[in-house]
C-alpha cells in the first residue's frame, strides 16, 4: 500500500509539471472539449425525451474512452477499490474464499487452504442463501463478496444449501486478515531439483520465494525451478525483488521509459544475491504476462536461466495510479518496460488501430534483434520466447463451452457427495469409471456445444446461395455439412485425454485446495519433464547459453 502511495504522490508532482509542458494550443484544445462535453450533457438531461440514468451514462462513456487507448487503462469507483487492492496486496478482511455467480445463485468456488471458510467446513459448490440475514438470490458475485468482506476478527453470518442436504445450515464465520500466498506450492523434484510454483506478484511474493528457496536449500537442492505459468503478473517492485536473489549486485535489471520523462525510472539488482551461481529454469506458458515476462525475461538477457515453454503473453506496459474525485481512481498506462538487452515485451501496438479499432501484433518485419549478456540473439514486441520451446497441447473447443456452463465444477461437487475421500495427489488416478460417470452427467444436462467449423459452414453456404454455386456442389456440402455435425459420444472419445486431465484437476482442487491440483498436474507434465532433462544435464544446461 506504501508504495502504491508513493507512486501516486510522484505521479502528483510530475504530471502537474507535465500539464505545465503543455502548449498553449493543448491547453486550449483541453479546455475546449471539456466545455463542449459538459454543455452537450446538460443539455441531453435537460432536454432528452426520457430521463438518463446520469451515474451509468457517464461510466459508459469513461469505459468507452478508456478502451480506445488500451486495456489496462481503467477507471476503478470506489466501490470497486477493495477488489484493486486485494490483487496488488493478496490482503483483504474476510472469510477466504472465492466465489462466483450463475442462473442467479451465488455458490462457493474454492475455499482457500487453512483460512478461515475452510476451517468452518465449507466447501466448493456450497450455494450462498443469505449473509447476514440478506438474501442472496438474484445476487451477483461482486455484491456478496463486499458482504463477506470485513474488518478482522468481525463476525458474518452465513446461511448456505449444500449439494444432497434437504435443510440449509446457517454458520457464524469470523473474519480474518486474509494473506494469499502466492507461492501455491514447492517442493524438491527428482531428488536434488527444487520447484516453486509462483501463482502471482503481490506485495508478499519476494517474502514468499526467498523462504521458500531458503527451506529447499536446507533440503540439498542444487538448481532451481520457478515456475510461472498462467502467472499474469502483478508488483513489479517484488518481481525486481525476487531479481535481487540471484543476480549480482550492480547488474541492470529494467527500465521504464514513457512521455513525461521526470518519471522513466532505471532499477539494477541492489542486494546481495543469496545465490547467484545455482542453475535455474523459469516456466513460462502465453498466459505468463507483465512481471512473471520481466523476470523471466530479465534472467534470459542476462543468461542468468534458461527459459522452457511457450511464448509469453507479451504486456510490457507500465500502469500507475492516479488519485480521482469521490475516491474514485485510475489506472492509467504511463511507460513502457524494457529488459536488459534493451528490448521491449509489448507485443500488440494499441497506438495503431484498424479502421474498425481492432488493433494488431507487431509484425516480424517491425522487431529489431538485440543480444544477451553472452551474445545471443533475442527480439522484441513479441513476448519472451522461451530458449527450449514445448508443443502446447490444443484443446478441444468444447472444453470452453464445458467451462461457461460449469459443467466440469458441477459434475465434482456431485460426485463428490459419494466419495468423501480420495487417494492423495501423488497416487490418485482418473479411472474409466469416473469418466464413465462424467459421460453420463453430460447427457443428462442435455449438454449441446456449438463448434465453430459449423458456423463457417452456414456462412460459407450463404456465399454459395448468393453466387449460384449451392446447386452444383449441394451433394458435396451435404457430405461435408454431416462429418461437422456435433456428435457428443464421438468427441468425447476423441479428446478423451485431454477431458480426464482437466477433470482430474477439477477433483484433486476440491479435495486437495490448489496446491493438490498442481502436484496431480506435474505428474504428467510435459514441460517441467524437459526442464528436469536439462537441468539434469550440465553440458545440456550450459549450451543452452552459448552464442548462436
């Protein structure tokens, strides 16, 4: 919070000194539109044949105005702060858990590991009936959070409806100051390898992966694994932090440069490192964004790791709060990051739009090449690209489908009221049996899913209708037209793998909170299998840094 604070207070200061820079004709351009505005909207009130709801008509046009510069450019209310501050924090008062919302009930999605709602009892797929005597049918996720949220040691009343009971039970929770860990779990892999999955950058993850790795080192490891898959960034101050652990003190670490220059900022490693010669390996996947790209980025320029995986997402912007009316905020994009070799990770260019304001990647043709400490060759505006690439694993469009209609959740909160217990991470398997069972709960809900080969297909016989070639090839688009036809039984077959894996995961989460979902993932992984290989192999690892 102190530093989220403290960038305020310069952002204060150098963007007062920056509306000084302005022209005369800015100024002047500024003070025109906004006098424009606030007469067009009086009038509309005024004089607009039905009344307008003043307070959603001018959010509308603050999201609209906002999303025309990029995403991560908001206005947050102040009934949405609490929410931006349990993501840059992983600290709120309340009962841990998260929660979500659909066909207008609010049910519980996971409760966090030794907080205070796990302790209680409850349990994935519990369905919020009241709150302190409030009901929450009808209720959006959002608002029953605020009511669950609290100042510690607060009581809250919950009333819920479990899956197979007839008769609600009521509880009395007391809040505490919840702390996300966000290292999910660690652990020594293949005897001497140590692993650390690093779940998001709060205001406590350095504290998290300094004891983490301290506690492996007791354990014998000799390298290192940090694993940042899915991990879509955060505090960038602990990222730099986590930095300091393993580079030598002095080294660059990153840049930030936007237009008010008074802010660009130049930050090197500051400590001294607790290792700076233990082989490490960073995990990384497409949904690896913002600060999980700076570090693992950071320690690819520096040839400080070796980085497995596939391309990173690619965010390399700089967002900063600003102080608004009414407690409201934004948060505004300010610089750009640059790592070491002097590259930027931004991979899409929202200064230039389409003629529909679709914006696009930064083509090939428009990167530039920069080197590594060592001399190898890395570009920007795509993203970190990993120095040992894996194949991803496709899946199926109907496991997005699956997901939207919480079938996957809601099949384990059911199976789950048969088989109060399980075998653990390590030892569970995902037997026919259960798929079996998994097969017949989706016919029984009907599921439909539509594919998107199939809506090409009604467009493409359109086409054909209108340019007169629907008669001569009708035989032939029929053929076609039936091979694309969902077929439930067949597809479930088809991407039976890729099905169980997910579901299992879905099962180990209920049972074993998250830290179980990862174990029962690593088991089978593909890219940590590749990681173990080279950090097993000297000469394997330490080519990986040679000069190509």
């Amino acid at each position: 919070m102190r530093k989220l604070l403290l960038i305020s207070f310069i952002l204060s200061i150098s963007c007062d000194f920056a509306q000084a820079q302005l022209s005369e004709k800015d100024r002047f351009e500024v003070s025109k539109n906004l006098n424009i505005y606030n007469a067009l909207f009086k009038e509309l009130n005024l004089f607009y044949v039905d009344s307008m709801d003043i307070g959603k008509t001018t959010t509308n046009n603050i999201d609209f105005m906002l999303k025309r510069l990029d995403p991560y450019t908001e206005y947050i209310p102040e009934e949405g702060l609490s929410d931006f501050l349990v993501t840059t924090t992983g600290e709120y008062g309340g009962i841990g858990a998260s929660i979500s919302s659909y066909q207008g009930k609010v049910f519980i999605t996971e409760p966090y590991e030794g907080m205070p709602a796990a302790r209680s009892g409850l349990q994935a797929g519990d369905v919020l009936l009241e709150i302190n005597g409030e009901t929450m049918t009808g209720r959006n996720s959002s608002y029953a959070s605020e009511r669950l949220k609290g100042q510690p040691n607060t009581t809250v009343k919950i009333k819920f409806q479990r899956l197979g009971e007839k008769k609600p039970r009521e509880i009395s929770i007391d809040r505490k100051r919840i702390e996300i860990d966000p290292v999910t779990y660690y652990g020594v892999i293949q005897e001497n390898i140590g692993y650390i999955y690093l779940s998001g950058f709060t205001t406590h993850s350095a504290q998290s992966i300094k004891a983490a790795f301290e506690d492996l080192k007791t354990k014998g490891i000799v390298s290192l694994i940090i694993d940042v898959r899915d991990n879509g960034g955060g505090v960038v101050e602990d990222c730099l932090e986590i930095l300091n652990y393993f580079i030598p003190k002095g080294n660059l670490l990153l840049t930030m440069k936007g237009k008010v220059r008074q802010l660009d900022r130049t930050y090197r490693s500051t400590q001294q490192a607790i290792d700076s010669v233990i082989p490490l390996a960073v995990l990384v996947n497409r949904q690896s964004a913002s600060a999980s790209e700076i570090l693992a980025g950071t320690l690819q320029d520096l040839d400080r790791a070796v980085i497995i995986g596939n391309r990173t997402y690619g965010k390399g912007l700089v967002q900063s709060s600003r102080q608004l009316p009414y407690n409201g905020q934004l948060k505004v994009t300010t610089a750009k990051y640059y790592i070491p070799s002097g590259r930027c990770i931004q991979a899409i260019d929202y200064s230039r739009r389409n003629d529909d304001g679709n914006v696009s990647y930064i083509p090939d043709s428009l990167t530039s090449v920069f080197y590594t400490s060592k001399g190898r060759p890395v570009r920007d505006g795509g993203g970190i690209l990993p120095d040992l690439i894996i194949d991803e694993k496709k899946m199926p469009a109907m496991v997005y489908y699956l997901e939207i209609e919480n079938l996957f959740f809601d099949f384990v909160v059911q199976w789950r009221t048969k088989h109060p217990a399980i075998a653990s991470p390590e030892k569970f398997t995902m037997t026919d049996e259960i798929y079996g069972e998994f097969k017949a709960f989706l016919k029984s809900k009907d599921f439909n899913y539509d594919r998107q080969s199939g809506k090409a297909l009604e467009n493409l016989k359109g086409i054909m209708e209108f340019e007169g070639y629907l008669d001569t090839a009708s035989e032939e688009f029929k053929a076609l037209e039936n091979k694309l036809k969902p077929d439930l039984d067949r597809d479930l077959e088809l991407y039976k793998n890729q099905l169980s894996d997910l579901l299992a995961r879905q099962i180990l989460k209920q049972y074993y909170f998250a830290k179980g979902e990862i174990i029962y993932a690593l088991r089978n992984d593909d890219g940590l299998k590749k990681t173990l290989e080279t950090l097993s192999n000297k000469d394997l690892y330490s080519k990986t840094f040679t000069k190509q």
